[in-house]
C-alpha cells in the first residue's frame, strides 16, 4: 500500500486539518477493509469524526490532523491484518481504533513500529488467531509472555480471561507445556462441592463455562473433550489444590476476587517449574460473605513490589463487548465514586 498526504493550513484559530489519500495494490483485499455498504469505514469516520471516501482501490481521509492520522493508521493496521489472512469483524475495527488512539495518548507505547504503524501482540492457534484491541489488551498479552505470573485486573468484558485461556491454549498447542489446570472459586456452593450431584467435572462446570467457552474458541471441540478425558486440560476446584506442586503447566484461577486470603496464598504457592501462573478478577465484584478481605485485594498489596510477578489493569476503555457494557461499567463506577 502507498499513501500521500497534504495538511492543509486553516485560518489562525482554527484546527489544522489533513487531507490523506490511500491506495490500496489488492483491489479485493480493499474491498475487504471498507466492508459491506462501506460500514467498516463509516465505523471509523464515527469514532474519529473524519470523513472518509472511497474510489475504487483509493480512500481520501478529511479531518482534524491528529483525527486523520489515527484514521490512517488504522486503516494501515486492519489493511495488514487483511493480508495475514484475518476476516475482518465489527470489533476488529473497533480495536484498530482504540489502538491508533492510545498511541497518541501515550507517550511510549509498546505496539508502535518504528515506521510508525500499529504492531499489536497476537496470540495463535491453528483455530484462530486473536490480536490484542487495546492498549492494556497488548500490555497483557505482551506481559503473559515475558512473566511467569500475572494478575489481570479490570471489570467484565475486557477480554482479561479470554486472554488468558487462548495463551494458555497456544502454549499448549505448541508443546511448551504439558497441560492446563483451570479454576475458579464456588462460591456458590461455598466449595462443599461434595454436595453436588456427578463427578468432579460435572460439579463445576457451571462454575467453568467462561473458561470453556474461551477453550472452544481457541482449540476445536474435539480436541478439548480429549484433553479433558486424558486430564491434559484439568479442572481443579481451588478447595482440591492444597499440597499440589502446579509444574510444566499454565493455571488460571479466574474470579480471584472471591477467594480468602488463605486461599489465594495457597494458590500461589503452587507455582511449579516451567509453569505459568494466570490470575484474574475485578475487585468490585467481590461475592464473599461481608467483613471477608478478599485475598486478591491483599495479593495485590502484598505482592506489589515483588519482581516477576506482572499487574495489568483494565477499565472500562478496554471493554470489548457491545458498547453499552463500556457505558454500563462507567455508570456503576461513577456511583461508587459517589
């Protein structure tokens, strides 16, 4: 692809504004990018308020300078994926957008090329190939890769969990790790999971599902029920892992905000050789019986200072789902705020 641009100088007062043109060498693949009726693009002209046209295989962005260079690189960035062999979705434009705008918000942001475009961290199986669609996405996946332990903090839809399990399941893909250890407190069921009725698996899988449904996204369904009949994949109640040494594994504990201090202190312990350790929650959705600490709060304090373990914390600007979850977290927050 080849791109010319003209800045256009405005009257004193005004804003400066660009004018850029794009051309696209893959007539096909630009069809691509501009989507059915051109919606992939009227997504980005509403995000960034710029005016974006469309001539065959050209594109010419109108705008606020700092406005039409984020629309450009994420036309860059979505173009590039095109070419890798990604079907573009809704949300994969809406991610390019969030990526192009956070590289302008921060002053060193590790998903810039030194050519300037949009580098975003991925995580691959054979299945499906997910990219990272914000800022503290990519800080989180580029974190599971250099760190042995890491907290995911933030609210639902974030993708935190998601994230964790498609890392765990591309390790195990690639033979880097033996197995998967899933787990996630009951609280529900005050972990006297012996009370309820059918096996081990059966007992939690209502507990599970999220995490299930990330395996199958990443992993065909076949593959996962095999996995899980020969324990390569292994769900493991947090109230069953006292006195196990977790090695050659990735573990996630998923809604860590329910455990007891006790409990995640003992979860942590397990970490054993060539194992990763994946922990995630959102501290303001803490179940627990009231005058309980929760034991990631404490974690969190605890472990603050401790080098190799990695925090990543999302907000509501990472929320991945429909935009009214975005809104829905920031409306609870602003109430808790006061």
């Amino acid at each position: 692809m080849t791109a010319s641009t003209e800045l256009k100088n405005m009257p004193s007062g005004a804003s400066d504004m660009a004018h850029i043109v794009l051309t696209f060498d893959d007539n096909k693949l630009a069809s691509a990018l501009y989507g059915p009726f051109d919606e992939n693009l009227a997504q980005i002209e509403q995000r960034l308020g710029v005016d974006i046209r469309s001539k065959g295989n050209q594109l010419t962005v109108k705008g606020e300078s700092v406005a039409a260079a984020q629309a450009r690189r994420a036309l860059d960035y979505l173009y590039d994926l095109l070419q890798k062999g990604t079907e573009l979705a809704p949300s994969d434009v809406d991610g390019a957008v969030r990526l192009a705008i956070a590289a302008d918000e921060q002053l060193t942001f590790p998903t810039m090329e030194s050519k300037g475009k949009l580098a975003a961290a991925q995580i691959s199986t054979r299945k499906r190939t997910v990219h990272a669609r914000s800022a503290n996405q990519d800080a989180y996946m580029r974190a599971l890769e250099r760190s042995e332990l890491v907290f995911g903090i933030g609210p639902a839809g974030t993708g935190k969990t998601f994230l964790a399990v498609a890392y765990a399941a591309m390790l195990l893909e690639r033979g880097a790790v033996d197995r998967i250890i899933l787990s996630r407190p009951a609280v529900e069921a005050g972990e006297r999971l012996g009370f309820l009725p059918g096996d081990m698996r059966e007992k939690v899988d209502p507990y599970l599902r999220p995490l299930y449904d990330a395996l199958y996204d990443m992993i065909p369904a076949e593959k996962v029920e095999r996995a899980l009949a020969a324990d390569v994949i292994e769900i493991a109640p947090l109230a069953f892992m006292r006195g196990r040494t977790l090695a050659n594994s990735v573990v996630i504990l998923d809604e860590a905000q329910n455990t007891t201090p006790m409990q995640m202190k003992m979860f942590l312990t397990r970490l054993g050789e060539n194992a990763r350790m994946i922990v995630t929650g959102d501290p303001s959705q803490i179940d627990l019986p009231p005058n309980t600490k929760s034991g990631l709060v404490e974690a969190l304090e605890v472990l603050g200072d401790v080098s190799g373990i990695v925090t990543v914390r999302f907000d509501e600007k990472d929320v991945v789902r429909h935009p009214l979850v975005a809104a829905i977290v920031r409306a609870y927050d602003k109430k808790a705020r006061g």
